[in-house]
C-alpha cells in the first residue's frame, strides 16, 4: 500500500500536506506512523502551515484512539530525526503525551517553516508546553510573539484560547485591562478572537463585549441596554454602507451626507458623555464594483462619491470632537485587496465583514488605535 501512495503523492502539487491527509484516515490502524514516517522523510524538508496543522490534527486523532500506551507512541517516531517534519511530529507527539521537556526542546530547536504563519505556529506550541510545565509568565511573552507573528484567523482564534488561560497571570509587558464594546451593523462574534488575541499582544489585556446584528445605535442610546450595563472604556463602532441606505445615485448628496455624519457624531457623544467612553470609529469602505461603474464616482450623487464624502467628513468632525479616533477600513481594504476583504456569500447569508481572512489585519489596526489613544505605544530611536 506504501509504495501506491508514495507514487500516487508524485503527482501531487503538495505531497506532504496529502501524505498526511491520506495517513491520516488510517490513523486508527495500530501500524498508523508507518506510512506517515516514510512521507515526511521524502517530503518534510518545508512545512507549509497547512501541514503542520494536518499534521497536529494526524497525532490528535492517533492519541484519541490509541489503545497503547504513551511511550509505545513515543517509541514508534524517531527522535533523532534530521528531516524538520520528523521533529515536528516528535514535538506533537511528546506535548500529547506528556514529555514536555523534550518537546519544548524541539520545538525551540526547530526552524521556522516561514517568519509569518508558520513562526507563529511553533510559538504557539512553545506556549502550550510552558504551560503545561507551569511557566505562565514564559509562556506569555511567547505568546506574544505568536500573535504579532499571525497572519490566519485560525492561529489567532487558537491564540485566543490560550490567552484566557494567562489573563490571571501578571505578566510584565501587560499595561492595561479594559472593558471594550465592539458593536456594528454586521456579525462581529468572530472579530471578538482576533480583537482579545490583539490587544494581549499589544499589552492590553480586553474583556470584548459583541452587540448584537445591526444594534449599534439601540445600543449607544438607550441607557439600560446591554452595553451600557457593561460599561465599557471602549467603544468600536463598526457601520457597513449598505446599513446608511445609498442610493445609486441620491439626488442631494450635501443632505445625506450631512444626515449620516451627524448621526455618528451623536453616538459619539453619547459614549463619551454617558457611557465615559474612548470612540473607535470605522470609515466606510467605498465597494469595489457598482452598478453605476465609474458613474458611482464621476457623478456627484454616485454612491461612491457620497460614501467619500462621508468619510472625509468624519475625518474632519475627528479633529473637533474629543476622545475619537477613526479606523480607515476603506484604505485597510484597498490595501488587503477588497476582493479578498469581502465575501459575498458570508455578507448575504450571516452579515458577516469583513471576511474571515481580514480579521487580523482588521484587529492589527482596532488595537493600534487602542494603544495611540491611551498612550500605550513606545518610542523608537533607530541610529545609523
């Protein structure tokens, strides 16, 4: 069966990552690292991320139907393997079974597979050896590193995990714990991972509250709602454009967009007045495709144009009110790519916006401006 699937992974764009797949559905047979051995020694000199996490997922399922016991495991994967896939696989399988110097050993001798994602996931492994090994002060500052690492929702939804286990912990480079409110037009309980994971690497550690769909000004204005019972120090306000009613083209574009920046400018004051809290307010993205196509812009009622007109407007309205900092979704888009910022099919069935993938770049800028407004940001004097 070996040398089927060896020739069969030939053909593949990524033999690793199906290697691992194809082992993975006979992980229950007790000869289960056999095939497994002989993949990663042809093809785990580079990890892709995707690997790894298969990979994790194999030794999950190997350890949930294991009927040996945890040394017979241990035994059944070299340990003095050259290939990195080797040691990956020797790391896992010692943190599943309770070897933890040893897989904390590997993993801190391991190369990362990339200085971006897969970095991050061997920090996160670093992480959960600490503190399995009762090192929750270690295991912090690793964290950290693993979520400025991240560039996948997935590894800071992981991130996540872990930094709830550490919020009790006091950890040097933590300056603030803060009760923020993140409320929108659209589905934001995935944003709350990524926004939490962000701000502990950032040196706050965040209670989030997530409004419900579409709630936001319900929310801010009426004294006895569930944000207001929360009292947060910090409110993110995250509109979408579809929520402001555009239309292809308004016949008195001066009106609506004086109509939608006042309306922000008074839930601002709101959370600063009443609710005695810091306002982190997102622009509108200005859509990439319109029926209109470049009429949307060349026409001063376009509903590009008027969404423009918005945001230069709370750009200026930013400037005279206090205790308000604007977030530029739009620019934060264009630079992400606003294909890949939006997903058609998650808005249209859950509300859901940005897309998964965006989120961290999202949260990256939420916890920026969290840091400029309470003073949390360091000074760099680079000398040549």
């Amino acid at each position: 069966m070996a040398t089927g699937v060896l020739a069969l992974l030939e053909l593949s764009d990524n033999p690793l990552l199906l290697g691992i797949r194809i082992g993975e559905k006979t992980a229950e047979s007790d000869g289960q690292f056999g095939l497994l051995l002989q993949v990663l020694e042809r093809y785990g000199e580079r990890c892709s991320p995707d690997a790894l996490r298969a990979l994790a997922s194999f030794v999950r399922r190997v350890i949930r139907h294991n009927r040996t016991s945890p040394s017979a495991l241990l035994d059944a994967v070299p340990a003095s393997g050259e290939v990195p896939a080797v040691r990956w696989l020797r790391a896992m399988v010692c943190e599943a079974t309770g070897a933890f110097a040893e897989a904390l050993y590997i993993l801190e001798s391991l190369p990362d597979p990339d200085p971006v994602e897969g970095r991050a996931l061997r920090l996160l492994g670093v992480v959960r050896v600490l503190i399995a090994s009762n090192h929750p002060e270690a295991a912090a500052y690793a964290l950290r590193d693993a979520i400025w690492c991240a560039s996948a929702y997935r590894t800071l939804q992981a991130a996540d995990v872990l930094v709830t286990t550490l919020v009790s912990i006091p950890v040097a480079y933590i300056r603030r714990k803060a009760r923020i409110g993140l409320v929108g037009e659209s589905t934001l309980d995935l944003m709350a991972p990524a926004l939490r994971a962000t701000a502990f690497a950032a040196g706050i550690h965040a209670e989030v509250y997530v409004g419900g769909i579409g709630q936001y000004q319900q929310e801010i204005l009426d004294s006895q709602s569930s944000l207001a019972a929360f009292r947060p120090e910090a409110v993110i306000i995250a509109p979408h454009w579809r929520s402001l009613g555009l239309e292809n083209e308004s016949g008195d574009p001066a009106a609506q967009i004086d109509s939608a920046v006042t309306a922000f400018v008074d839930l601002w004051r709101n959370c600063r007045e009443r609710l005695h809290a810091l306002v982190i307010q997102h622009n509108l993205e200005t859509p990439s495709t319109d029926p209109y196509g470049r009429l949307s812009r060349s026409l001063p009622g376009g509903r590009a144009r008027v969404i423009e007109g918005i945001n230069a407007a709370l750009w200026d309205a930013e400037r005279i009110e206090p205790g308000v900092a604007i977030v530029d979704v739009d620019a934060a888009a264009a630079q992400f790519g606003k294909s890949a910022w939006n997903d058609a099919v998650l808005w249209h069935t859950a509300k859901q916006y940005p897309s998964v993938d965006a989120m961290p770049s999202l949260a990256r800028r939420d916890v920026a401006a969290l840091q400029s407004a309470w003073g949390l940001g360091a000074k760099c004097v680079a000398l040549d």
